[in-house]
C-alpha cells in the first residue's frame, strides 16, 4: 500500500447530516450511508500561461484541479456518533463555510509531538499589527526559539516530528485541518480516526501549551452575528465605555488635515480623530440598522496640503475596538476581527495594565486641534525645565534610516514619549518607541551621540557621564478623548503594554503611564 498525504477535519458536533457539510458536489462513490466521497468535475484545458506568455498551444500540456471530499461518519463511545471529512486534490472547497472543528488538527500535534521537536510555525501576532507569518527552523527546535510570544501571538498552524506509532513516526502538522502522511485508505481509515479523535480530546497540551486557549479567533458565523448585533446596540445607545472607534493603523498624523466620515452631518466640521458620537448621528435619524451598514460606512483622512486629497480610507468596520461580555464569556475586537478571550487570561492582563504605575506630573490638556507635534511644544512650554526631544533622530548602527527617537519630552531624568490614542496598531507604535529607545540608551555609543545634539542645543541635565538606568523614569503619555484618570485603551493594546513594560523594567528604568485629556 502506498503512503498518502491525508488533510483530516472534524465536522462540528451539532451537524449531523451530510447535506448540511457538501457544497453543490456529486456523489462519486456511496460504500454505504455513512461513507461516501463526492467530487466536482476537473475540467481539463491548456494551462493559460502557455497561451499568454509563450503564445503556443500543445496537445500534450494539460492542467486539471481534482476536488474529492470523503465523508465519514464513526460511532465515538456512549452513543456518540462524529463526522471525519477528508480532503483530496482542491476537495476543501466543497465543504460549506462554517462546518469544520476550529483547531481540530493543532491539538492533535499539541497533545502528540514534545515541545521541543516543532519544526515550522504559523502565527498572527495580535499585540501589534495583525502580522502574519511562518517561521521554519532547520532542525526540531523549541517553541522558545521560534521567538513566540504566548501573550500576543495566535497560533495558527505547527509542524513537528511524531514518535506515535499510530502516526508512522512521521511529520506531522495541523490547524484547523490535521495532515500527514500514511499508508491508509478507504478500507482502513477507521481506527486512524478514532485515534485522531482520541488525541483532540486530550488535554495533555496544556502541559507546555497552556496559552493555546487565551485567545482564539471566532469564526463561527452565528456568533459573529450575535456579536455584531451588541455592537450596534451600545453605539445607537452612544455607550461608549466597551466599544468605540479608532483609527485602524499607524498614519503620519502631520500629514492630516482631519478626519471625515461619510454622510457625516457637518460636511464642512474638521475632526482630529474619529469621533464616536459624529459618527452614529452619521447615520439617518442617527441610527444604525445594522453591521453590513457599518461595514459599507467610509472614514477617510485628508491631506493638509490638500482637502480633497484622501491619504487614507477605511471601512468603519475595520475601526471598531474594545471588548464584551456575553454569556460570561469576553469577546474583544480589532482589525474588523473578533476574538474570544479565556476569562482568567483576561482578568490577569487587565489586573496587570490596572497596577501599571500613574505619572504625578501635572500634563496640560491637550486642545482638539493639536497634533502630538504641537501638544509637544505646547506641553514643554508649560513644565519648568522640560526640553522638546521629539526632532532628535540618533543612529543605533549603521544605515541610513537606521535612527531612534531617545523620547518626545525630557524632564531631567525623566523621559517621556506621547501619542494619539489611535488604536492597538498606533499604540503598540508607541510602546515599540519606548521600547526601543530605552535599550538604546544601554548603548554608550547611542548615548554618546545622543549627547552631542543635546549639549549643542544647551542641555545638561538629562544624561550623565554614568548612566544608570534604575536613575530614569520612563513615562508613556497617550492623549485620549477619554478623561479616566487611566488610560482608556483596547484589550490588545493592555496585551502589548504589559509585554513593554516588563521590557522596559527589567531593562532597569522605572515605568508610568499618563493619560492626557483632548478637550
């Protein structure tokens, strides 16, 4: 028998036909009612580069894209009956939307491989800008060394190598999907599924995964709906203390004269930000019917050079973060996706952002028409001895671009870095820059350079000779529409704070936060 790479889902267990899976297929083979594989016809042509590039034809070059699903449906224990889909060729595309075990395949690697024989990861990393990327490491390695972050990465697909006999020993991978290589077929398959099932219901990953269930993307339609439907409800009631709206990526503010939102009632108002009420009474009689009616709303940035130029545009749906709770369960939003939140990883990053220090520094407001550049000066104008840092560009190494800003304001030993509170995105630019600034400051080149500028401009009293970073107090100022007197931010944005603060802790500075009033 010859080894076949199989891709195994695991049917949800509230859908109990057949009908309810296949998408407009055709039987090819019934072995009886509970084993059947379908199959949409392979049209076979001349592939289209041969005509458009080389501008031949040929007889003898042909291309076809094979789809077969086979469905198997297995009596678990206790009565318990569950259905296996197993894919051939492009035979994914005739499962419906929707019908598929989330993670079915990762837990099955999970409870199988140790965590040290991954061999490629997949991942998004939610903390930041919804990067989504693969690493590959040339030999089994560590989850450690694939640079994961258990607070801010989801984990989508893993690779690794099996010592299960029932699993051939072989490399094994999964996701939503689980694949490998055996020598199976239609006669035999029976005892690997229920093997497969077996292992997706262990538990044994949370040894060395426990993360795996802090956050996971919803993809069930239904409950997307539920959501969407409460995130209508609290805008119509303008309650927005768990959903509100916010520019959805990092946007050089300089270069923005305001923000518009389509059918907003004042076409000529200017809004430095989006705001939330503008936005709801955009909608006729100020109410919104539903989500698709968000989804088709506009936002738009326009140009100070010119106000009919549009530097950017973004569905409102894409602009809408913040958190709920439904069913004692804690949902959050972002980048136009839901999450599902276990509620003890919840309660800890927000009893983790809660104990975060508070800066005593009295910080003037900042008015509505200021961007971070000019609340900057106004800012430093009103502290005795604060010093405007935010044009200085140091070099941390070779190449041009190559440069760090040190901090947007300094008083004496404190340095402080100030943004919009523009979302997880432009937030986590922020924590980033502290980050970043406060290791290069270790660097006694950095320093040295950074010293330069400053004793030009008539600066003394921020770097000494010896530096010692315990002597610094590092704070984060973000200027925010709202006037708590901590930081009003999205659940995300809590996620990569906490990672930058125990970065810049243990780099050994001190670490507060401030939130600047925008009136």
């Amino acid at each position: 028998m010859s080894k076949l790479n199989l891709s195994i889902y695991l049917i949800k267990e509230n859908i109990a036909s057949f009908d309810d899976i296949v998408e407009k297929a055709t039987v090819l083979h019934s072995y009886d009612e509970n084993s059947i594989a379908y199959y949409n016809t392979s049209y076979v042509r001349e592939p289209e580069w041969l005509r458009n590039f080389f501008n031949l034809t040929n007889d003898h070059l042909k291309t076809a894209n094979a789809r077969v699903l086979f469905l198997k449906k297995i009596s678990i224990a206790n009565n318990v009956e569950r259905i296996f889909a197993i894919t051939f060729g492009y035979g994914k595309t005739l499962l419906k939307d929707n019908v598929c075990e989330e993670q079915f395949g990762l837990k099955i690697v999970l409870n199988t491989i140790a965590r040290n024989k991954i061999r490629k990861i997949s991942k998004i990393d939610i903390g930041k800008n919804y990067k989504q990327s693969q690493e590959q490491m040339p030999r089994e390695s560590d989850i450690g060394e694939f640079g994961f972050d258990i607070d801010r990465d989801l984990i989508k697909y893993v690779t690794g190598k099996s010592e299960d006999e029932q699993f051939g020993k072989a490399i094994i991978s999964g996701g939503d999907l689980f694949n490998l290589v055996i020598e199976k077929n239609v006669t035999n398959i029976d005892e690997l599924l229920l093997y497969c099932y077996e292992k997706y219901s262990l538990t044994t990953y949370k040894d060395n995964f426990e993360w795996l269930d802090n956050i996971k993307l919803v993809r069930d339609k239904y409950l997307i709906n539920k959501l969407n439907s409460k995130v209508v409800e609290l805008l119509n009631n303008k309650d927005f203390s768990k959903i509100w709206l916010a520019i959805p990526e990092v946007i050089n503010w300089e270069n923005v004269k305001c923000i518009y939102i389509a059918g907003q009632q004042n076409k000529r108002a200017e809004y430095v930000d989006i705001d939330n009420e503008v936005f709801v009474d955009s909608f006729k009689n100020s109410t919104i019917k539903d989500f698709d009616q968000i989804k088709s709303k506009n936002i738009y940035a326009k140009s100070t050079e010119d106000e009919n130029i549009e530097i950017a545009k973004w569905s409102a749906s894409k602009c809408i973060v913040g958190s709920i709770e439904i069913d004692d369960q804690v949902y959050a939003i972002n980048g136009g996706n839901w999450y599902r939140i276990n509620s003890d990883f919840a309660a800890e990053i927000n009893n983790a952002y809660d104990k975060i220090p508070l800066s005593d520094i009295e910080f003037i407001d900042c008015p509505n028409d200021n961007d971070e550049d000019a609340y900057n000066q106004i800012l430093v104008n009103s502290i005795p001895n604060a010093h405007l840092i935010h044009k200085y560009k140091i070099s941390i190494g070779g190449g041009r671009g190559n440069n760090i800003e040190p901090c947007d304001v300094a008083i004496e030993k404190t340095l402080i870095h100030i943004k919009n509170n523009g979302g997880s995105a432009y937030l986590s630019h922020l924590f980033n820059q502290a980050t970043n600034s406060c290791s290069a400051l270790k660097d006694t080149a950095f320093r040295n350079r950074f010293k330069v500028k400053l004793v030009a401009d008539g600066i003394n009293d921020i770097l000494d000779d010896e530096f010692t970073a315990s002597d610094y107090t590092i704070v984060l100022g973000i200027i925010n529409k709202y006037h708590n007197e901590r930081p009003h931010i999205p659940f995300f944005s809590k996620v990569s704070i906490k990672y930058a603060y125990q970065q810049i802790i243990n780099l050994g500075y001190k670490f507060q936060l401030k939130n600047i009033k925008k009136i």
